[in-house]
C-alpha cells in the first residue's frame, strides 16, 4: 500500500471520531443530542438544497467541502456551544491545534488544501465562507424550533442574544432564510418569556 493511500486512510479513520462528539442541539424529535458528524453532514445538505437563497453567487462544491470538514477540529477540541459559557480565544487556539494535527494527518497536498479551506471557513469573509457560516448557524434554530427549544431552555437564550449571536451570522449570508424563519422565532421566545 502506497504511502499516500495509508496517510488518507489513517485521516479517514481519525474522522470517524466525529461521530462521538455530542452537540449542544437535539435532533429534531428532542430523543437526543446530535453528534458532530450528524451535524456537518446535516448541513452539507442544507448547502446543497438551499443554495438558491445565498445572498451573493457562491461556488456550492466548495461550500459543502467546507461545511463537510469544518468541526473535525471538534475530535481535539470538542462542541463550544455558541451559547455556552468558554472562553474564545482559548477556544480559537484549540482549534488550530487540532486543525494542525489532524489536517495533518493527510498528504501534504491535501492537507495544504484542506487547511486553507477550513481557515476560509474560520475567517468568514469570501462569499461561500459566509454562506457556509449561515448555514451553520441556522441549522441549530430549526433544530431548536422543532424540539420544543432545545438548547435554548439549557443555555437560557433570549432573543436578543440570539439574534445578536446568530441571526447576524445568518443574515449576512442567507438573509432571505432568516426572515422566513424570523416569525416563528420570535413565537417561540414570546410564547416562552423569553423576548
């Protein structure tokens, strides 16, 4: 077996890790918490789906390669809840430490590439990072929307610090998507105490 074959493998084998880091976010159906491999493939769906509703013209190809590796720093670094309680910088610097070590598991020209797209996706500033990033803000609201509330309840969200934490994210890249969900957001929190 090639040198390279064995590298990819071995990089595939540490992604399968994903699978055992649990989110803050409930499935849909409130059973349990998602995983992060859920997530990200869950996501490279709406990507694929949504496309249409990008606020400028993206490159969907490599908006799902982002959204499909973006938390694989998550097997070091573990779920930071956008809600929760940790602190940024710290995390950031986790991150890239996992993103060292695992991306580097790969071949050097993958793991070049792969690490360049991640780091777009971190910095949010080209259009399909920002779109990338909407998708994966909005995904966990609709989870929440359609469990009830779900990470909100745990992490005491309100809707100002909703909207400032995550609507703006949205907003940038897929405005048209939070809109159409804004209604049925605000009726949650009102109907929860919580506008």
């Amino acid at each position: 077996m090639s040198d390279r074959l064995t590298a990819q493998l071995a990089f595939l084998d540490e992604a399968d890790k994903l699978k055992s880091i649990l989110r803050g976010t409930p499935l849909h159906d409130g059973s349990r918490r998602e995983n992060s491999g859920e997530h990200s493939w869950h996501i490279a769906l709406y990507a694929l789906i949504l496309a249409e509703h990008a606020d400028r013209p993206v490159d969907i190809n490599r908006v799902i390669k982002m959204l499909l590796i973006h938390d694989l720093v998550e097997i070091d670094a573990g779920d930071a809840p956008i809600h929760g309680d940790h602190d940024p910088v710290e995390q950031e610097l986790i991150e890239k430490a996992a993103a060292d070590r695992i991306f580097g598991l790969l071949p050097e020209d993958q793991a070049k590439d792969l690490r360049t797209l991640w780091d777009e996706f971190e910095a949010a500033e080209t259009d399909d990072a920002v779109f990338a990033k909407s998708l994966d803000r909005v995904q966990p609201v609709i989870c929440n929307l359609q469990s009830g509330g779900g990470s909100w309840l745990d992490y005491d969200v309100d809707l100002a610090k909703l909207e400032a934490r995550v609507g703006e994210k949205v907003k940038r890249g897929a405005p048209s998507i939070w809109q159409h969900l804004s209604e049925r957001i605000t009726k949650w929190f009102t109907q929860n105490g919580r506008a």
